[in-house]
C-alpha cells in the first residue's frame, strides 16, 4: 500500500515556543474552525467510498470531473502491492474491499487496462471471483445489477411486521446494524437493480470465474472467501436462513407491499432527524438509493442526494469518504477538557470561547416526535458524535460533552444553563443497562444471543448494543463530574439516582477486567485504550488508587512501555484479542493513554516510567506544535480500524498537561 500511516520517527528539532503545551495549543488553535470545533480526518475503512460512487452511478448523477480524478488517485494509493485493497487502511486485502474498490474504479472510466485494475482483478481472480464476497458485498453486487438477490440469503422487510415482543424484532438490533438491515431489506423486497449499461455489462463478465449466466446463484449464498470471514456461522443463523427462504417463497404480494411501505416510512423518518445526513455512511449510501427506487423525483430523495457530500472530506491521504459526517463534538469535547487541565485556558481565551460555543450549539435540546414508532431512546440533553444534525446522541459523547461544558463554564461569556447540563445527567441515568453499565446510542434491547445471528461475516458484535467498558467509564466520569458542580442542584431524588448510578457501574467494570490486569477496548486500540477507561471509571467512582485493580492495571501498562518511552499497540490486538505490540515501537496517541493511566494511577510510584514516556511525547513533538501521523487508533466492531486526525494533538497534550500538574517537569531532554 502505497499510503504509510506508521512510519518510524525521527525528533524534529525545534527552537520556539520551549514549552510543549503552549505549542501544541498554539498549533490547535490556527487550525480551530469558524464553527469553534475542529473538523479533521475521521478515516480508514476502505468500503465506503466506493458505496458514494455507486450511489451517483445508479441515480445518474455523475461526477464532476475534479472529484472523480481526486477519488481515483485516492483509491489508487489504498491499493496494497498485491493489487488489493484492505479493510481498512493498513489491513490485509480482502476479496469485499477488493471487489467494491476495482468495481468503483471502472465506473469511475478506469480501463480494465490501466496497471492498477489489473493487479486488482488479478487478485480477485486468484480468490475465485466476485462470487465469494461476503453479505455486504453480495448487496452492493445485487443493487449494481452485477449479482442476483437469489446469491443472498433473505433480508425480508416483513420482519418491521413482527409484533415488537417477537424475539428477532430489528428494534432489538444495535442502531447501525437496524438501519443497515433496514435499507437492505427495501432493496431486497423491491429486488430492485441498476439497469444495465455497457461498463455494468463488461463487470459482469470481468468478476466471475464462470460466465454470468451460467452462475447457480443460490448456491453463493454461503460461498464467501475465507480470508474474509471472521467467524463461522452459528447453526441458528443457518436455521434462521433456511426459515426465511420458505417464508419467501410464499410471502403474499398485499403483505410485501404493506412492509415495503412501512420500511420506507422508517427511512425517511431517520433521514428526517438526522437532517438526511443518517446514523452513518452505510446506510446513508443505501437509504438514499431505497428512496430513489421508491421516487426518484420527490424533494425528499433530492434532499437525500444533496446531503451525501457531508461525508466526504480532503484528509492526509486524499479525498475520500469519511465514517461518519464528522467527529467534531468528540475532537472538541477533548481539547476542552485538555485545555482546562493544562489551566492555560485563560492565556487561550478565544480558543476556549470558540471551543465552549461550539460545544453549546451542538447539544440535543428535544426529543424527536413519535420517538417510539421509529424505536428510538431519548435525546433531549444529549451530545452527538459529531454535531447536532445528526441527531444521534452517544452515552460518551454526552458525558464528554458534558465534561467539556463543566470543564470551560468559568471561562464562557454566556455559560450553559443548568437546566440543559441536567437534562444531560438524567439522559446518561436513563441509558444505564440492567447490568449496571452502559452501551452507544441505546439502553441494551435483547441478549448477547442475538449476536449468533450476526450475517456479516466481517464484523464481530453488531447486533446488540451491549454495555462496554469505554461507554461505562466515560459515564461514570460525566456523572462524577456533574455531582461536584452540580450536586447542589440535583436534589434529593437525582443525587440518589446518580450515587445509585455509579455505585452500580463500578462493579460492572470490575467484571470486565482482564486477569493481566487489562481492560479490552471496543473503539480504541485496545488494552491500551481499554486500560485507560477502565482505571479512570473505577478512581472516578470512588475506588482508592491503592485498590488491586487498579494496580494490576498500571503494573500491565509499565510491563508494555517499550524500549523508546512510549507505549504502542497494534491493531492486531483487535483481531486478535490479545496484546500485540506494534511493530514500529512508540505511538504518540497511546503513549498519551497510558501516561493518563499511571499518572491518575500514582505519580510518585509509576514517577520513572511517566517521565520516560513524558520525554518521548516531547521529543517527538513538531516546531509547529503538532505531533506526526502514526498507525491508526480506532476501531469498531473488532476487525476495522479507524484513523482519529486529533488524536496525536489533545491526549498528548492532556497528559502533559496532566504530569505537569503533579511535579513532571516537561522541558525536552
């Protein structure tokens, strides 16, 4: 692959500005945008772009001229030198990405002959063809006329029909998987497929091992490539499956119509609160042909195709689609917390306005009509992962925003009332789980049992919203945070609510402790990231920095330090599910994640290893205040990785900030 996000660094020398935090705030605050919150690269997985291009494929809108050129020299430069293209940016190829990358490019007016084509149906040939992608791709296939819907197993929209009680409601799936299903199966109940032009024509001849014709279609649906599938389906899975095709067979037309009706409603209310930006660029990328098959021509679907450039966005590595619309509120959430622990803010004050301003803008203020109809939560007093269009709240990025908004009070001009900070409080109490912890967007709605019908093949838990040790600590964090501002306005039945509330979660996030004194992350890379939230939820929850957990945790983090100071773990950790270092040492963001953990751990005890990992942050800072592009840092549902474009900035900062604060000199040395 020709793009390297993990290259070994070398300290850049550096003679203005000595001390490391006012450079780094200095750097944040010239690239702050006009908004107040900082809007960077949010990147990684390499299937989504080509889900844009195939929208303005279908709907016959090409594009222009410069964004096709930006895009073909973006994908070209994801290829990996076998002529494939990862699940994500530094991932191994797979036969999905692969596919969906070589299909965008020829629609795009790549040549079967242009060098980069080759090497991608080359590699797509040695794996069998197209045939063996897995569900997402075989959906992508069908829309674009390239696969039949008989290759999938059923995504019937009958099952909106079911009595919400049913056991395999979709209201009982995880948010970003229901919309998923929700589109699929409009697609699917219409069999609805791109009409055939010449380069859709020529595909169906370039992907498959045999002719297109001669293709037993039902025979593909559980032929997928076995360097793409993550897990083996479970035997209720495959009984699922077999059930649905005999109800398929017989569905009555009347009883198609009414659930195709009903689905497309969902659709359109879900565009309709998220400003037709949608939860993610999945479905986004799905919806928005789903209301094209229905009317092609209303306001409404014009909307829809008007709002897609949202995702798109010019990052280090080119044009390309982003994974979500933005992450604005959780970038400045950070630097205003980073900010206010440096105690800098007032020598910073415009950036900190900025950064508060932003953040009041962006809270949810209402709950969304008919909530219930459309299975969604409460809102009102949440915060999105990226701006209030969105309309999706998150538990961590509420308590974030929360933090943040608690963190920058004294320093706004016109401070959020009290009122809206509680009515994030009784947001976060209302998303806690049975199991004293706390999930994304939604109190947990079925069993982890669900997760055996998880059909992607690709990804692992996407099926239940489930209680994590992030979402959990963060939570605990904001509440905390709450009680002491706040707890004078809570009164009595909201104060024992909150006390109740954390005492509930800190054994919660005992149980998910690994026995090397770890904890797994679930969006960050991983032991890492997980060990951080781990000990700041349980000290936040009133454990003594003495207690065992938290000890066996920093005693895991001093073990990992590597050689240079720093702290670096692999995405294999993810995949893996166990601890793998990085290959290339030190990482600037992780290192940040566990000097937050061993300081808040004890400074005086972990003191040697803190000011080693202090001196290999400093080092590595730019004149300019920022830190370089290192490996990637998140991930979501286990197997894909994400690039944070701030995460090198704010938690490096925030741990200086933080070491600073407990005697760690900072100067470079």
């Amino acid at each position: 692959m020709s793009i390297d996000l993990g290259g070994a660094l070398e300290p850049t020398p550096h003679a203005a500005q000595p001390d490391p935090l006012r450079r780094g705030f200095s750097y944040l605050q010239s690239i702050q945008s006009a908004n107040g919150g900082w809007h960077g690269d949010y990147d990684g997985p390499l299937f989504l772009l080509p889900g844009y291009i195939f929208v303005h494929h279908v709907t016959g809108r090409p594009l222009g001229e410069t964004e096709r050129s930006e895009f073909i020299t973006t994908l070209r430069r994801a290829q990996n030198d076998d002529g494939s293209f990862g699940l994500h940016l530094e991932g191994k190829g797979y036969l999905f990405t692969t596919v969906l990358n070589y299909v965008a490019l020829r629609l795009m007016g790549v040549p079967t002959t242009d060098p980069h084509a080759q090497r991608a149906l080359a590699f797509i040939g040695a794996r069998g063809g197209a045939a063996a992608v897995p569900s997402w791709g075989k959906y992508w296939l069908a829309v674009l006329n390239l696969y039949s819907w008989e290759g999938c197993h059923p995504v019937p929209p009958e099952l909106w029909l079911l009595p919400r009680a049913a056991p395999l409601h979709p209201s009982r799936f995880w948010c970003h998987c229901r919309v998923v299903v929700l589109a699929v199966s409009y697609l699917y109940g219409r069999r609805f497929q791109a009409p055939l032009d010449p380069v859709l024509t020529a595909l169906r001849q370039e992907l498959f091992a045999e002719p297109f014709e001669a293709i037993d279609w039902r025979a593909m649906r559980d032929y997928v490539c076995a360097d793409d599938r993550y897990f083996e389906p479970s035997r209720m899975l495959k009984a699922v499956n077999v059930l649905l095709d005999h109800v398929e067979r017989r569905m009555p037309v009347a009883l198609r119509r009414r659930a195709l009706n009903v689905v497309l409603d969902h659709i359109k209310h879900e565009q309709i609160s998220t400003s037709f930006i949608d939860i993610g660029p999945v479905n986004k990328a799905f919806d928005t042909i789903a209301l094209w098959a229905a009317e092609s021509h209303s306001e409404h679907t014009r909307s829809a195709l008007d709002a897609l450039p949202q995702y798109i966005f010019d990052c280090e590595r080119g044009k390309t689609m982003q994974s979500y619309n933005s992450s604005e509120l959780w970038d400045t959430s950070f630097v205003a917390i980073a900010l206010a622990e440096s105690g800098r803010a007032r020598e910073f004050e415009t950036m900190a306005e900025e950064a508060y301003r932003f953040i009041n803008e962006n809270q949810v203020l209402d709950d969304f009509d008919e909530r219930e109809i459309y299975y969604r939560d409460p809102s009102k007093g949440g915060w999105p992962f990226s701006n209030r269009a969105h309309g999706w709240p998150i538990a961590d990025c509420t308590a974030f925003g929360l933090i943040a908004a608690l963190a920058l009070g004294p320093y706004a001009k016109s401070p959020i009332g009290t009122a809206r900070l509680l009515d994030a409080v009784d947001l976060l109490l209302f998303w806690q789980n049975e199991d004293g912890g706390w999930g994304t967007y939604e109190k947990q709605r079925a069993g982890r049992w669900l997760e055996a019908l998880n059909a992607s093949e690709i990804f692992g838990d996407i099926m239940v919203d489930v209680s994590q040790v992030e979402l959990t600590s963060a939570t605990i964090q904001g509440l905390a945070a709450a009680r002491a501002r706040l707890g004078d306005r809570f009164g009595l039945m909201r104060t024992h609510k909150v006390d109740t509330a954390i005492t509930r979660g800190e054994p919660f996030l005992r149980s998910l402790q690994c026995s090397d004194g770890s904890w797994e992350g679930n969006w960050g890379i991983c032991f890492t990231y997980g060990t951080w939230f781990g000990v700041w939820g349980l000290l936040d929850a009133g454990v003594k920095p003495s207690d065992p957990a938290i000890t066996r945790a920093a005693d895991f983090l001093r073990a990992k330090q590597c050689e240079d100071g720093g702290w670096g773990e692999s995405y294999e950790s993810c995949i893996r599910r166990e601890y793998v270092q990085h290959p290339q040492g030190g990482q600037v963001a992780m290192t940040a994640w566990a000097l937050l953990t061993l300081v808040r751990a004890s400074p005086e005890q972990h003191r040697e290893a803190i000011e080693r990992g202090v001196r290999f942050l400093t080092q590595r800072q730019l004149a300019n205040g920022d830190w370089p592009q290192q490996g990637m840092t998140g991930v979501f549902n286990r197997t894909c990785m994400l690039n944070y474009r701030f995460y090198r900035n704010y938690f490096p900062l925030w741990a200086l900030a933080l070491a600073e604060k407990n005697g760690i000199a900072l100067q470079r040395g």
